[in-house]
C-alpha cells in the first residue's frame, strides 16, 4: 500500500487529505483563525468551580467557558501550582530540574479543596470544542514528539504497551531513564521501536527546549493567553502518520511546504525530498481526484459496491448506519452468503468512513442479518483487522441478536461534517434564473467592469469545468478574443467544487475578487 498526503493552503484555512492507492481515508480542514487545537497551552481564570461534578469551569478565550474535571488535575498539581508561583514572582525563571516536587494530590480529593473562583491555572486542551461544548481541559501538560511524549513534573517513564518484546521494552526505559533530566517524565510511543540513541536524545532535547522556551511567557500573559501552540494540523497529522509508505507529499504553499520539508529531514534525513511544491493550473484536490471522492463519500447516502450502499445518520448521542444490499443480484450466491459479502464490503467501507468523517462516540451499524455464527464471527475479526490502521482509540463489541454491532471511537475534535448538495449559485434557491446562453455574456461584462473600472490586467477566471472547456474550444475560442479585446492577462481555471453557471474572480497573488460587493457599492 502506498500513502500521499496533499496539502491545500487557501486565504482562510488548510484542508489535509491523506490517500492510500489513491483513495481518500483522511481528511482534515483547520481555519487559520485562532482555533483551540488539541494541545495549546493557556494561562486560564477559573470562572466556576461544580461541586456535584467535582470540575470547574475554567476561561481560556473561548466564547464557551472549558471544563476541567478534578482526575485532570493530574497527581502532580501542588507541584504544578508551586512552579507557577515561582515564574509569576521573579524575573528569572526558575529550572524545572533543580526544583523539589510536592506532595501527590489525593485522587479521591475534591474540586473546591484545591481550586478557588478567580485562580490562574495553566491548562492544556485535552478536546476542541465541539457541538455546543467548550473545549476539554487537563492541566497535565504534555508535549508530543514522534518517539516520545515529554510531561513536566512526573519523574518516570513508560513504554506503549504495543512494544510487545521485553528486551526492546527495558533497553529503551533504561536509555530514556539515563538521559532525560530530573523532574520530567516521558511515554515511549510505538514509533521508538529499534530506533538509535542518537534518534531519541535529539528529540529529547527538543521537546526540553520547547517546554524552556514557552514557559517564560506566563510572566507577561495577560489571561487568559496562549502560552504555547501545537505545532500545525498539517506537521501534527505527518508526525502521527508518516510511514515508509510515504511516495510523495504534495503542498500547494511554499511557506508551508518548507515548514513540512525540514520537519521530514529531522524524523527522516534520507526521504527530505518527499516533499513536493505543487504549482499546477488546477486546483490541487481538483488535480489529485480528492474533490470528487469528497462529494460523492460525505453525502446522507454512501455506494460502495454493485449497488450495496451505506445510509448514515447522526444523532447527539450516537452515530447509525445502515446496511443494504441495494438491487444487487448474484444468481450463484445463496441469500446468507450474498449477505455476508454485502457485510465485508460493508464493514471495508465503515472503517474508512469512520476515519474519514472522524465520527467519535457510539456508532451503531445494523448489517444485514445473517444465520450462521461462522460468519458473524469472521465479520467481527474483519472489522477489528481493518481498525487496526485508525489511530484513535475505539471498541468493536460482537454483534447482537439483533444484528447490531457497536463501535465506541474516541472523540478529541469535531466531526468533519461536509454538504454535499449544491445551492444554485445564480437563483439561490429561488428556482428561476436567467438564460444560460447569456452566461458568457455576463463573464464577459465581468471582465470588462474588472479591467476598465478596477484597473485588473492580470487575474484568473474559475468555473466549472464543462463551461471552461466552452469558453476555451477552437483556434479563436471566446477566451482568445476577450484577452485580444480587453488587453489583459488571463488564465481560465476548470474548478470542480463550482456550480454550473458560478464564477470566481482570483487577482495574481491568489486573492478573491469580490465583483458582486465591487458593483453593488459602484
């Protein structure tokens, strides 16, 4: 199996998709707003201290106050608390090394015995936001390398229990245990598996520094404020998922390609070329065949093979999913072996689902029923093999007499949620809209109010693919005349994600021009 990853950097966010043979299995899109991602570390006001849930309510800056419940607190909080009076008191910022650690916290101990209404806290975001909930706190903090994860203020060291051989689990809690300063803790992630002493103590250090470089920040904050922000989406997903089946990762900024470049020559010296600017005339997900797979696997309704298809709702509570074999009909396969492949086909399609989607929570799939427990069992193993690849944390229960199987998939940010369905772009809905003959005549007014009125001598025209290849065919196509008419530099961009008769106008340095404002204010 070969993986790549593809990188779209637009004006207001970053869309990530990883591909496996070329089919889409995970997608992300983070704003480029200010967002509270997994991992940022804040100086935050407890606003509210619950009793009844033993938590607190703790202000970061977001528009909902982030809960905190007491077991985040973490066992080390007096020791916590103790360090941060230290930075807030003197100019110069006390070695967490040289300290003394306090007193565990009781696990059993209450909320309101250790914070009060008012306290400045340090914290670190444990779940975005997601629905109508603010983030999840801990205020144990950590921070996440691709061989270990560093935690400040807990002097041991564990290993991943997927480390199955002993001998590779002691060498590797005796090298860490030998190198990492007093006061700090670190978890061996799965990755450390074989890897050099050289490998591990540069990381090490760079984990150390990134904890020395951010924690003099309290002193000046203004809380809430952002102490420390987790390294990009894009590096953060390259850190949990790259693999030597990496062929090529294809990113359409320079300033982020770059980024992700010398990130891949720190974990991967040899593979620093994998990187790829891309610098096409199509949009990158257009070019990549990911805009397409986008529209046709986010819909209500999934189809998945010889008609088989996939009916998937979402609840508060739970996610469901329907199984159905659609109109499919093989004359050599009885009823109960039709069904058990419809199932496997199934089962295929809900994994890479789930992970594409990111649906967390409880999800319930009714598959079709069948009789024979041989086969309920096989579909069981099936799903746990196919799982196996999903980074997050999930339960594969059997299924039930009912033919129900329930799946619990750990939640830290919010579901990729993407409309599918197209509002007409020209009568939004309404339901009338003027000749489509007359289109080209309107892009043609476009572009002569974008010349003559904006002064615009360079820009690029997207529209749907089928109006490009109109607007661009013959020797002296329309294209070829309106350059020759108006004087200008213009590129037409086919554009997938665009409505029929929709347009957007982009400047030379990528920017939207909003002709519809521009008129109106005219």
């Amino acid at each position: 199996m070969t993986s790549e990853l593809v990188v779209d950097v637009q004006p207001k966010e970053i869309t990530i998709a990883v591909l496996e043979d070329k089919k889409l299995v995970e997608l992300q899109q983070e704003s480029l707003d200010g967002s509270f991602a997994v991992g940022n570390i804040y100086v935050g006001k407890v606003k509210k201290l619950m009793p009844a849930l033993n938590a607190a309510f703790v202000n970061v800056g977001h528009k909902k106050d982030a809960f905190l419940h007491y077991l985040d607190l973490g066992v080390e909080f007096n020791s916590i608390l103790d360090f941060q009076k230290f930075v807030e008191d003197k100019k110069k910022i006390p070695q967490l090394q040289k300290m003394k650690l306090k007193s565990e916290i009781d696990k059993e101990g209450s909320i309101s015995d250790i914070l009060k209404v008012g306290q400045e806290i340090l914290v670190q975001i444990a779940k975005e936001p997601i629905s109508t909930k603010g983030p999840r706190l801990t205020a144990e903090i950590s921070f996440a390398g691709r061989f270990m994860v560093l935690i400040p203020f807990i002097d041991r060291v564990s290993v991943s229990q997927k480390i199955k051989s002993r001998e590779e689990r002691a060498r590797l809690r005796q090298l860490i245990q030998s190198i990492k300063p007093k006061n700090f803790g670190v978890i061996i992630r799965t990755n450390a598996e074989g890897k050099r002493v050289a490998d591990l103590d540069a990381e090490l250090k760079v984990l150390v520094r990134r904890w020395e470089d951010n924690i003099g920040k309290i002193q000046k904050a203004k809380v809430p404020a952002l102490i420390y922000e987790e390294t990009g989406r894009t590096v953060a997903l390259l850190r949990d998922t790259f693999s030597p089946s990496f062929e090529q990762i294809h990113v359409n900024d320079r300033d982020v390609a770059k980024q992700i470049a010398e990130y891949v020559s720190i974990i991967a010296p040899e593979r620093k070329n994998l990187v790829k600017e891309y610098n096409g005339a199509l949009p990158i997900l257009d070019n990549f065949g990911i805009t397409k797979q986008v529209k046709s696997l986010f819909g209500k309704t999934v189809t998945f093979k010889n008609g088989a298809y996939l009916i998937i709702e979402h609840t508060e509570a739970l996610h469901v999913v329907d199984v159905n074999s659609g109109n499919r009909n093989k004359s050599k396969l009885d009823q109960e072996d039709s069904a058990y492949e419809v199932n496997v086909a199934a089962a295929e399609e809900i994994a890479r689902q789930l992970r594409l989607r990111d649906m967390g929570g409880i999800i319930v799939i009714d598959f079709i029923d069948m009789s024979k427990g041989d086969h309920r069992n096989k579909l069981l193993a099936k799903m746990q093999e196919l799982m196996a690849q999903d980074r997050a944390k999930h339960n594969i229960l059997p299924l039930s007499k009912f033919g129900l199987m329930q799946i619990t998939r750990q939640r830290v940010r919010p579901e990729m949620e993407i409309t599918t369905s197209e509002e007409c772009p020209t009568c939004f809905g309404k339901g009338k809209i003027k000749s489509s003959i007359l289109f080209t005549d309107t892009l043609e007014g476009k572009i002569d109010y974008l010349v003559n009125k904006l002064k615009v001598k360079k820009f690029s025209l997207h529209i749907h693919p089928y109006v490009a290849a109109y607007v661009q065919q013959g020797l002296f196509s329309l294209k070829y005349k309106w350059k020759k008419r108006f004087n200008v530099g213009m590129r037409i961009i086919p554009d997938q994600k665009l409505g029929f008769l929709q347009y957007v106008f982009y400047d030379k340095d990528g920017n939207e021009i909003d002709l519809k404002e521009e008129i109106e204010m005219k």
